[in-house]
C-alpha cells in the first residue's frame, strides 16, 4: 500500500510539474477537516495569503466539482502526510479568476489542479 501512495504522489508532481498552472498557494497544514458528507478541507499558515480559513479540495465520498474519487484519496494521503513531516505543501490551480488570497472559502473552493508534497 505504502507503495501505491508514494507512486501516485509521485506520478501526480511529475504530471502537474509540465502543467499550465495560473497560480500555486503554498504552506504548512495546520488542521485537515474530515466532514460526515465525506468532504475534505484544509487549513493552513500562509497558503492562503492571511486567511487561515480553509478551503475544500475535495470529496472522499463522491465526486465534487470534477475531483474524482479516487484522486481525492490520494490527495488526502498526501495531505496528511505533509502535516505528520511538518513540511510545506503546495495545491496548484487553473483558474485565472483568483488568487491565492481572493479565492472562495470552504465549500465554495475552486477545485485543486494538482496538490504538490515538497
């Protein structure tokens, strides 16, 4: 199993590293948020500019704005695993709308691009 997780986090930094990305938001996980509905949210030290409010990147228990099931469970391992290391993590985004500081909080999120483990 370990194996499978670090294969995909690897597999998924090696595919968002040739992506067009508009903007990366970029810090330490301070609280991951695990609700009934099988949503996932993270909130973080300076990911978000000066908000630590969190923003959801996924669903455990169903697709949620074009983030498959699957791919959520990955993320959420790898999530979880840069808060146990105490390092920085990295969720890239596609939409030009925002920024790391403008963008919609928790369920109103824009979907993840890629999520990035340094």
């Amino acid at each position: 199993m370990r194996v499978i997780v670090y294969l995909s986090v690897f597999l998924l930094t090696t595919v968002s590293a040739y992506s067009d990305a508009a903007f990366r938001c970029t810090g330490k996980i301070t609280e991951i948020h695990l609700r009934h509905s099988g949503g996932v949210s993270i909130r973080s030290e300076g990911m978000w500019g000066g908000s630590s409010v969190g923003r959801d990147i996924c669903n455990v228990s169903s697709e949620w704005n074009g983030v498959a099931l699957e791919t959520c469970k990955i993320w959420l391992s790898t999530a979880l695993a840069a808060k146990a290391r105490d390092i920085e993590l990295s969720i890239q985004y596609t939409n030009d709308d925002y920024n790391c500081e403008t963008m919609p909080t928790w369920t109103n999120a824009i979907k993840p691009h890629a999520i990035i483990s340094k």
